[in-house]
C-alpha cells in the first residue's frame, strides 16, 4: 500500500536474500514504501526516476562506493550495511556529505538492535558490579570462538572496569583442565558454546555479593537486521551529514 | 583494618539481621571502616562521639525521623533503606538538610544494584521492541503476585511504548485457560512463578523481527542490597542535599 | 549417495514444505537413500517400482488412510506424522499390519525428540520436588494458550505427583492481580508468553529446598522434527506391528 | 510434633551446619521425627536408649566407620553423607551388614536430588543429539575448574555417545582464542563460570536440527542436601543390606 507521507525506500541488492528480507521489511512496515530493487546490471537512476528517499545497501565492498557516490550527488540518503570500510572510504563519505548538505548516509556494522543494547547495557554495568564473564553460543559452522561481538562486548566491559579502577575479579581456581576458565579479553572471561540447532546467542553475566544480572541476546534467524534497518530508514532523513554505528540514532 | 583516609561509617539497628550483613560488608570493604553501632536504648551521640562521617539507616518507620534529625543536626550524612517516606516525611527532611549545608541524605526503596538496572534497562529497551513481557520467580512464601518490583517494572515498559508510540503488541490468543496469559499491568503482561527453591528473580524479555533481548536479575540470598549501601556511603558526601532514589547517584 | 546396506526411504507430499525438509534430512544421513517423492497426482506405486523400504507420510488425514493400506499391503513400511488418528482410525491400521507380518507402521503426534524427552523427564523428576510449574514462550501468532505440550505436561506432572502422594504445593499468596499466577492444570500453575521473535520454547521448573531443577526445549525452525523422522526410519524395520508414539523406540 | 508410625531418626554431629540443618528438616517434615543429636564426646548409645530407626551421619572419614559399626551391631539403620569411602571401607561396611540381616545402610556421595536427576537425564539425552556442552557456573572462591559433578556429567555424556556410536560432534572452530571452546572430557566441551554472588549451577545443553534440551540445576544455598536426606532416611527401611547412591532409591 502506498501512502502520501510515507517513506519512499529503495534496495540495492534486492534479488539477493538479505535484500528480499530488507524489501519485504519495508512493504510490511505502515511508515515505508518499496519504490524499486536495483541488481547487477540495472542502472542506479532507477532510484531517481522512482523518487526514492532512502537507499538501503548491504551488497559488496567492490561496488558499494560507487553506489554511495551516485546517491550522494541526488540527494538521496543511505542507509548501508556493507562491509570494508577503512579509515580512507570513512574519510571520502564524509567529503561527499560535506559537499551535499541536508544528505544523510549511516554507516553500520551491526543492525541487530538486541546486540546493540546488549553493549550497551554492558557496559553501562560493568562497573557496578565485582565480577563479569561472556558466553556466546553459536552453530557448529561458525568459524572464529570467540565471535566478534562477544569479544568486542568483553573489550567494553574490561575498559569500564578499568576507568573505574575496580579490583581484580576474585578466582580461587588453582586446579583443573586446560581451557575450562574460557578464553582472556582483557580481564573478562569470555566462553564459546558450538551447539547444532542453535543460530547466535550471547549472555553477559554480572555478579556482586548476592546478586546477578543477565543480559541475554538470541537471534533466532538471519532476518534479525530488519528492524534496525527500518529504524536508520526512519532517522536518516533528519541526521544529515555521515553517521557511523546504528546506536548514533538511539538516543541511549 | 582502619585507614587513614577511609570512610568512617556507623550503622543504626546494628544488631539485627540487616545491620549485621551492613556491619559486615563496611568493615570487608577496602574503603570504608565500621565506627559504631547505635541499637534500641543505645544514644545517638555515639555516632559524633566516633566521629562518624556516614550513618546507615534501616530501621523502622517510627523511629527513622527522630534518627536523621539528629544526625543532620550534627553535620553527619545517612544512607537510608528504611520504608514509610510519604510526602510529607520527604518534606520534612528536605527542610532539615537545606538548614544544614553540606549534608547528604540518601533515601532509597532498593539498594540491589541488579534490580535498579534491570529496570533501567528495561525502560531503555522497550521502544525498540515490537513485544515485552515480565516473568518474576519467587519462593512459595510471598505474599503478592506479581511482585512490587515487576509491577513497577512493567508500569516502566508500558510507559516508554506509549511515549515512542508503538503499535499494540501482536497475540492471537484466541482459545485457552483463564490465566495463562498471565496479569496485564499497562499493555504488558506478568507472570508469577511461586517455587520452592527459590529466592527472588526476574526475566525481562523484549522481542522484534528475528531475535529477543532477555535481561535477568538473580537475588541469591538477603544480603544482596549490600553493595548498595556500600555505594551509598561512598557517594553521599558528594552529593549534600536530599536525593532519592540510588539510581540518582550510578550515572545511568 | 546410494550406498548398497542404506535404508530406502520415500516420501510422501514430497513437494510440500515440511516433504521437502524430510527430503533434504534423508539425503543427507549417512545410513539412508532417498527413492522417491510421490505427491498428489503421482501414483503409489514408485514405491513399489523403486524397492522403496520406509515410506515417511506427513499429508493430510483425507488421505493417509488410503496410503496406509496401499503401503502395508505391499510390504512397505511406514512414518507417520500426519494428524486425525482416531481410535477407529487406529484400530483399522491395527488390522491392516496384522494381516502383514513384519511389516511396521509407527504413528506419532510429535517427532520433536527434545520435546519427547523434556515431557519423559518432567514426569520422572515431578515426584521428587516441592514445587513443580510450567512456562512455554511462543510466537504471537499461536492462538492457543497454552499450548497442547505445556497443557500436557502438565498433566503429566499433576499424575505423578497425585500417584506419589505429595503434599499441595505451597503457595502464600493472598493479594494480586488476575492471572499473575497463571492457569491451572490439575494442580499445576502454567504461563504462557507471547512474543514477537520467538518460535517455540518451554520451560519445566521444579524446586525443593535450596535447589531448582529447569528442562528447557527451544525449538528454533520448522525442521526440528527431521530427526525424530530420521530415528523413526531406522527403528521402524525392528518393530513389526503398529506402534503409537515415537517415544516407544526411544528405551527411555 | 512426635506421630506414632513416624520414622524415629537421630543425628551424629547435629551441632554442626550440616547437622543443624538436618535436623531442622527432620523436625519440619510430617513424617519423621527428631530422636536425640549425638557429638564429640557424646556416648551412641543415646540412639539406642532413645529407640531411633535411623541416624543420619554426615561427619568425619576418621569417625564414620566407628559410628557404622556400633550402628549395624544394634540395628539402627544409617543414611551416610561423610566422605572417604573407600573399596576397603566399602567391604568391611557390606561384610558388617550381611551378618545382621534387615539393617540398612546407605552411603551416597552426593544427596543433591536435582544434581543426580541432572546427570540421570544427561545420560539418556546424549544419544539423541548431534552435540551436548556443559557450562558449570560456581561463586569464585571455588578451587577446581570443572566441578567435580560437571566433569562426572561430561563423563557419562561421553561414554553414552561413544555406546551409541555416534559420529563426531560438529565444530568448524578454525581461528580464535586460547581457552575459547572450554576444556574437553571426552568428547565433551566443558565450560566454567566463576562469578561474585552465584552458589552451585549448572547448565547440560544438546542440541540436534532445528532444536535444543537444556537441563539446568541450580542450588541456592548450602541446605539442597535436606530433601535428598529425608528421601533416604524413608526409604533405608525397605531397603536392607548395603546400598551405594542415593539414585538407586529413586527408581530412574
């Protein structure tokens, strides 16, 4: 359904499965309107003859900034979670912004809201408490233990530890098995559980005298960026300039 | 041990259960030391005659004004856990400290650290979630259901909705037993679980496209509200004044 | 790959959604060879033509009986997850399989083995503890609450705990709001949430004094029942005659 | 509250935690009732004179078999916590029993009830799934890292995959961290919390297509042993001679 003030969104990528999860996000929303799906071959102005506002990109490091210099020059704004950005590519967006005001491009790594609170509220509490430790819990495919973001969510508990100068975690072991304590990040203890049947699952533990906290994140299959994605479509429009990491637009 | 620059804290009601865990956990802190306890029949004036910089205070409603009269009077900050502040008692306290600058008093319905943030979060989380429900498992001998913590919690949740304006929450429920749907507070709903072997905790889950945010709080036994107190004392000098609420004092 | 001892299994509704995840379970277990899909049209006997031993049949209860005979009268053993088993139903496949010695037919309302398994276990451990009470978490889609598993494991739980002469569990609470304490199935309380992001999900829980014991199944996709097939088609040539249950192979 | 057909049962070493807390659960349950406490010093014969049916010892390895002895000779049966239990103690235990036919004696290392459930539904599960982890989670002042119980239960999954002839479990683990997949017993992945404010957990997770089983125990304080206590205490009567594991009691 087409409505007057809604957004007017369109996809790069949109024959590919994260982009028909990202299409289908968008005709379900009330607030967004799929304008036109631009593949390999087809040509970028499909975007401006269609009036579209937002362009959401999760395609390929090759061919992303091109794409993102088009949109740039026609006032269209993006919303991207392809990967590759270096220092360099951050540096050129941001001059293309720069150049075109009133444009808004995000940039995110990560459009999994629940693993972005999960950070967040780590290290909101990580200072509160005397001990924390990281497991994460993924499918017997997944290459790298620790994953990506228990290990970044144990760098962030490890750093507010230590800005609020909070002594060593107690550990009486002095007996056991090579490995059984996990792996190190900083001072964080981080553990992987390789299961089948599972997708990716990621509890921080807290614990002081008498008391823990648990905040547990699952994603229960691989449609889980959509809603962050409908939220940086949302904001876009009114965060000009180049905006890095979804959270940049969850006032938290 | 007694250092120098530790703070010196007193403790009302010091004989009983709570001020034991109170006594207990000031004199294992590294930084704070135990000056006095004051019971029924002892004088308050053992707390100036010790020169005690921090009372602690849970005792009874009708005792606890007489109480931070005095160590207001006598230029000494409190910590305070005791319940019955109405209006009127906030009030009167807010008159004592104004009369005497310099003087903190912290008055706090919870000292456990855990359940602050577990709302905290909550009340954080709820915009960005399309559903939000609260489970609260305590031992078979409490008397409500749901618990005053979830209630509030819930309330919290129900709030941060509205405001962000968020759609109804999805549940086709159409056939089934009375209750099993649990209690609605707000458009949120509760459960409680009554189960031998239990002490006091609380699931918060929060759900969208694909993935779900649980945030957990565990009390393992009655001396949980400890390392809030012991946050208390090392904030309250710093911040003279009534404050109320320990979540005025962690930053969040 | 075709390997000469493999079992030979075909499928019937071999098109459908939940054809084609049996399809895809058999081809890639090491012990069994995909023969052949038959769907609405195609004519029973492939089977017979492509020396098909196991037949797995999730249809629909208008045809299954018609597929049933076929099957047992040519020696051809069969799975059954298809619905609507009545006791007339039940006692005609009885029949059938007595007039053909050695052939086996096993019908079972759940091939979830970890949802097989948490209901066996809940029942064994019920007599031990205190307290016993029953969460299952859904998708918002559902419309029953609770669901049919948690209801029945209820049930399960309340028998083995009348049979063991337990006392009532115990239970303080005098104030509240409605449905807080859930539904009642015989004398045990079950909650059910609702939540977006979820798929399936149960929770047992028991406590006595000081300690807890929680069986927790998530069913994470639509093709959690592939390995409960898989175990009935190996069983199935082992066990002439008709068998209800897919727990009956299990030596639980 | 002293009832005529209630088991009369006495306590070694009931001035002590654990005996104090025996005791209390003797008193409370409808049941049995309190007899007489037997410490240092004091003579056994007060069990004799008091006409107890069963003492319960959870004491010392250099007393026990003194107290088994002179319990054996006068036909009170004994329910048995106290560690250190050797094959040769065992022996001479067994040897004491046989000549005074219809005595009673237990001997269990572990009276946990959830624990030994744990492990039991461990046991039956690990033949079932592709993959079984284990995540043990103590208070830090725990020295051995993995727990005896969690090594036992890795054990017990180990041997039941390799009885079972199960294929390797899945693990596409390539790149990471020192420590990240935990310790290995067997085949089996261990994995070890130690965190401020927790007692005694642990979590067996397995997991196959599309799903998981979880069983998870938690023990809340130091009295979890009560209920299992009681258990054997009612049971012993009925069961003469020697008997090794409170689990044998259970019907599993």
């Amino acid at each position: 359904m087409t409505v007057a003030d809604n957004i007017r969104v369109g996809v790069l990528g949109s024959r590919g499965k994260v982009g028909q999860a990202i299409v289908a996000g968008v005709e379900a929303a009330p607030d967004t309107d799929f304008t036109v799906g631009v593949d390999k071959d087809d040509s970028l102005s499909a975007f401006v003859d269609s009036d579209t506002a937002v362009v959401v990109d999760f395609t390929h490091p090759d061919v992303v900034m091109g794409n993102l210099e088009f949109l740039v020059a026609n006032g269209i704004h993006a919303v991207v979670g392809t990967t590759g950005f270096t220092a360099e590519r951050i540096a050129q967006v941001r001059e293309w912004v720069a150049a075109k005001p009133g444009v808004g491009v995000l940039i995110a790594p990560n459009f999994a809201i629940g693993a972005i609170l999960s950070m967040h509220f780590a290290q909101q509490a990580a200072r509160f408490f005397t001990s924390a430790e990281v497991i994460e819990l993924h499918h017997p495919a997944k290459a790298d233990a620790p994953s990506g973001t228990a290990g970044r969510t144990a760098e962030l508990i490890a750093a507010a530890r230590a800005e609020a100068g909070l002594a060593p975690m107690p550990d009486a072991t002095s007996t056991g098995l090579d490995g059984a304590r996990g792996a190190l990040v900083g001072d964080v203890h981080v553990h992987s559980v390789r299961l089948a049947g599972l997708v990716a699952h990621q509890e921080v533990l807290f614990g002081t005298q008498g008391e823990t906290l648990t905040i547990r994140h699952d994603s229960m299959d691989r449609t889980s960026f959509v809603p962050g994605v409908l939220l940086g479509v949302r904001e876009i429009g009114g965060h000009p300039g180049l905006t890095v990491g979804l959270d940049q637009f969850m006032n938290l």
